[in-house]
C-alpha cells in the first residue's frame, strides 16, 4: 500500500442536520475518514473500520512525511488479514473525537466559538450515525464487514442491531455489550481526575487558554494499566530501576513509571479532555441489548477475546455470543492466548489475524 | 472492652535518636499508641497489631465522645478472635504516618517547621524500629504474636527476618513479600497523580497554605478500586443511577460514582499526602528475602489470602509460603472464599477469625 491521506467531508448541515439520539442537532458535521483499496463496480466489497476510544481514522498505511504508521497497519493492506487489494476498507475518526472529525473543540456555527461543554452528549448510535452518513457518501450500501476492537467492537454491536441488514459479517475482537461496574468505576476515577482538575473550568478551558492537562495525564495513565496485563509489565519491565529524568526523593523509581509518565505526557499532544468526556460516556451506558430487545440482525458474527484481557475479558464476548444466539444469529467465539492484555487486539497474538482473514473470506 | 484512648510517647530523642535505614538520623520521634488488656506478670501475653498503608494507632474499642470503632474492631476485643481478656494488644501508628505518630507533617525540631518535603525516606524496616522501641518502652520482650493484613503484614515479615527471635507467631493476611509491576504501576499513577498536582508545590504546600486535594483524592479513589472487587462492586452498585448531587451533564450518574466521591473526599480530611507518598514507597521496594537472605526467624507463621483479592491475591502468600518453607521455617497457609477482594481482612468472611483465634492460642 502506498502512501495514505486522511480526507474531511461535511456530512451534515444546517438543512440536512444529524439529530443525535439525545434530541440535540449538529448543523454542522465533518468526519475525518481514510479509505484503502478500490470499491469494486457491485459496491459490495466495503470493510468499515471502527477504531477504539483514542483511536483515529488513520488506521493503515503511512502518511506523506509523517513516520506514524496507521494504528491496525498489522491487520490491514495488500496480503493481510483485512487484505485491501480485495476490499475497500473504510476507517473514520468518531464523532466527538478530536481528529479531524467533529467535536467539542470544533468551532460551533451558532456561536463561532468551539462548542467546549456546551457540545451535546452522545450515545453509541450517534458514532453509528455518523459512520452511516460516511458510508452512504461513499456509495457503500450493505458492508461486506466491519471489524472492531474493543469500543470499535461495540459500534459495530450497536450497528447490527439497529439496523439489521446494513452489515454481512461483524468481527469484534475484546468487544463489551455492558461494562462492568468495575469498569465504570475505572471510567469515573479519569472522569474525575479530568473534570475537577483547576484548569477544567467547567469545560471552558480553552477560554481560559488553558487544558486539563493534569487531569488528562494521570487518566490516561490508569487506563493504560488496564489496557495492558499484570504478566506483561512483569515481562517488560520487572522491578528494574532507572534513576535517569525526573525527581525521584519523593517518588519511587522504576522503570514502569518511566513508561507511564511517557504514555501520559504523549497522549495530552493528540487528545482532547473533552473528547475524552464524551467517548467514553457511551461506553458507560451502553446496553445494546436492553435498547433492541427485538432485533434480529442478518449479520453474521466472529468474536475473539485474549485470556490476560482484565479490562473487557472474556466473559463479555461470551455475554454477547449468548444474547445473539438466543436471537438465532450466527456467532461464533474464540478466546485466544495472549500475555498483552486488552492491548492483544492491537497486536498479532497468534491465530488472531488467521481468524479476522478466514472469517472475511 | 470499655473505652479506650490513644496515646503518645516520645521515643527518640537528640541523645537517642532513630537512625534510619537510608542513614538519616530522627532526634524526636513521638509514637501514637492504643493497648487493650492487660501485660500478665510473666510479660509474655502481648500480640502486636499492625496497621495497613492508611490505617491509624485506633484498631479496636470507642473512644470517648467519637462514634468511630477501631479499624479492626470485629477482630480485636473482650472473647474475639484477638481476645483482650487474655491478651495485652498493641497497635501503633506508622512512623511517617498523619495520626499522632512523627511524620513528614510534624515539626522538625532542627527548624522549627513541619518537615514537609524534608523527611526523611522510610523503609520497612523503619516502621519495624518505631514499633521494636514501642515495645521496648512497655517493657514487651519477645511478642506472642504479631498480627497485620496486607502492608501490616509486610511489616511484620520485615520484622521477623530482621530479629528471628522477637516474634513467636505471625498472622500475615492478604499480605506480600514483593510488589508486582502492576502493583507499583498503580502506586505510580497514585503518586503521580499527587506529586504533579500543580497545589504539591514540590511537597512544600503546607507553606503555601494548601494540600495537593484534587491529586490525592483521585489517587484514592483509583486505590479504592483496587482494594475491592469487581463482584462487590457488581452486588453493591451494579449499573444503579443517582442523578442527585454533582453536575452530570459532563460525566455520568453512576451509584458506583457518588461512592468512589465519598471514599476520595473522606480520605482528604483524615490523610496528609506526605504520609501517603512516604507509607506507599517503602511497600514498592519491599523485598524482605532478597535483603536478609540467610534469616531464619524462630516465628511461626499463618497466612490467609482470599480468592477475590486482586491486589495481592493467593500468589503473594503461595511466595511467602514458599519462601519461608525453603528456609525450613514453620508456616501454613489457607486461601478463603471471600466475595469482598482486598478488604475482606478487614472485614468477616467465613473461616477467617476462626483462623486466627485457633492460631493465637
């Protein structure tokens, strides 16, 4: 594959505006998207990416100048698992994000300020909303498959249930239908952390020419230990010390907290704490079950969980697989050994892209 | 047990000061103490209690006018488990505690001002020699027992390796003789949540005349979550509401939210960040076999651990265990079904007290 862009299209507008599931209307919506591989002349060779809660629209291939390669570069382009010289795949930053697509830092048309706090809240559906309108701009009717990870699995979820002859073949890997309450608790501590930081000012911190950046830190910093697994920070880094950067009289000094204070730090330059806010939210309230007690989707489901995933273990792919056979919808599970964590679905633990491949085919 | 009360006694001085292990020298040192029961005539009744991470000198019984019952009243007391009628009980507050012991809050004689950021760092083996000096100024020789769960626990190994001959039985409890990465990964994010508060002013808040509030609530509430378990959380909370109190319109309105909010703001008026900082550290770099290697203390130990405990589950003790046994030291070790992870020490799952009462005697 060669060299990739993201591309920016106004997918509503004051006369034609997205009217989220909350009631509130955007007027003005832009979604930030990337597409790799042709849309064959029978449009039905489309795969929708859908990326996770800090995730993007760049998700395979390299950008002119720019050494990032997309973020599930592993299971996408010529030959892969998700193989672009057969299908057209289509990646796009959430609604709500903060890259490229629109959201709370975007500039508000009735006011002409970034909607800041005043961005309204949304729902699962409304990311769907969103994907659909990209979709329908593409020309794409029914996918051919969408695949997603972890929050990217969820959209999906939603997806198929809402509208049950949109989607062929469904792949969410370390996916959730209802978070835990330990889950939530996580998510309430970073929403804290975010939001009664000094510089939140109730949302209007870039009226105050200032972030959250305190805040932001030390959720991403939790999160990240939950992304990853107790057996792989014991690999990488054991209880290995380095003295080396910040003052230590007071802290400790081992090497694990290097490397969090670097997953901190990198994430407040790509992400905004109220994006942050509003993405994870609808994971909070998500019951796609509960929300279409009657939906039957045509869509054909392949779940895949990691043994070491402590954030959405397997228990929760096995919840989904149960409520969709109980609807009579094909679904089937594989839980697969891998030591990363929620992480392993970004990764190449073996068998994953063997699975992703066959199941496409 | 009638009512009891906390004491104080001074036990280092210019003349005799506490050297610490990382050499600094403490020329005052005041020990917050409670004892319930009685020393008998031959002075060989007496069982030491030690207190975890946040806990205080206050384990059993009421004090006078104040509704709070000591922190392991449903072990300790008249016929309990840790019975006072035939045992004299000890319970000390750490060294570089907040609740009547000597710590980075209390005044540095040499200056006339709170140590603050100044005190010295501790080591397990300091808390020891508070506690060893305590014992000594009550005219305890060789303990009966010691009892301590999680970081009480790890003293109290410290102790035994450290003096083989001081202790006759130990009760360590969902306690742990080293750290995983994730543990420290976790202490990490606490304390950075802490040390990066733009209000910790290098720790010299106390001269600015405010306390780091926002970074050692989060860092509590995220160590909350730790301490119990996804099923308690599940049974307690579940996916309940509670639309009252603070604003939600940027957050969420969780039960599970509204608890963590009062187990953060509570912590703040009872816990100095200092003494957090300083108690946490000396846990992430314990490692009591790699220090005394060819200890081989006379003690005899009890381990229990319980099966939801995921800060320091089942494997923690089956090291500990392990550990000992190779040295030819007396121990057992029993895993109980508890529902409520790591605070089921504190708490009374089936089998647990029965342990320890049958152990003491």
């Amino acid at each position: 594959m060669g060299y990739v862009e993201t591309q920016r299209v106004v997918l509503a507008t004051e006369r034609d505006p997205l009217v989220l599931t909350g009631g509130a209307a955007l007027e003005h919506v832009e979604v930030a998207y990337e597409t790799y591989g042709e849309l064959n002349a029978a449009r039905d060779n489309a795969v929708m990416v859908c990326h996770a809660l800090t995730g993007d629209a760049h998700a395979a291939g390299l950008h002119l100048g720019a050494k990032r390669r997309g973020w599930w570069d592993n299971l996408i382009g010529p030959g892969k698992a998700v193989d672009t010289d057969r299908f057209f795949v289509v990646s796009a930053n959430l609604l709500g994000g903060c890259s490229g697509t629109t959201g709370p830092s975007s500039i508000d048309p009735a006011t002409g300020r970034a909607y800041g706090p005043d961005f309204p809240a949304l729902d699962m559906a409304d990311f769907v909303a969103a994907h659909r309108r990209l979709l329908d701009h593409l020309g794409v009717g029914r996918l051919h498959a969408a695949v997603g990870g972890s929050m990217g699995g969820m959209q999906i979820l939603e997806w198929a249930l809402r509208e049950p002859d949109r989607i062929d073949r469904a792949v969410l890997v370390a996916a959730s239908s209802r978070l835990t309450t330990e889950n939530i608790a996580f998510s309430s501590v970073a929403r804290a952390a975010i939001m009664e930081d000094p510089d939140f000012h109730g949302g209007r911190y870039a009226e105050h020419g200032v972030t959250p950046r305190h805040g932001l830190k030390i959720a991403r910093m939790m999160a990240h230990i939950t992304y990853v697994s107790d057996i792989s920070l014991e690999t990488k880094f054991g209880h290995r010390r380095d003295t080396t950067g910040l003052d230590r009289r007071l802290g400790t000094d081992f090497e694990v907290e290097h490397y969090l204070q670097h997953q901190g730090e990198s994430f407040l330059d790509r992400f905004d704490a109220l994006s942050y806010l509003h993405l994870t939210r609808p994971m909070d309230y998500f019951d796609p079950f509960g929300t279409h007690p009657d939906a039957v989707p045509s869509t054909r489901f392949r779940l895949v969980s990691f043994d070491s995933d402590w954030r959405f273990p397997t228990a929760h792919s096995l919840r989904i697989r149960d409520q969709l056979a109980a609807r009579g919808v094909s679904v089937e599970h594989t839980e697969l050994t891998s030591p990363w964590g929620h992480d392993s679905f970004l990764l190449e633990p073996p068998g994953y892209h063997d699975l992703v491949r066959s199941f496409l085919d």
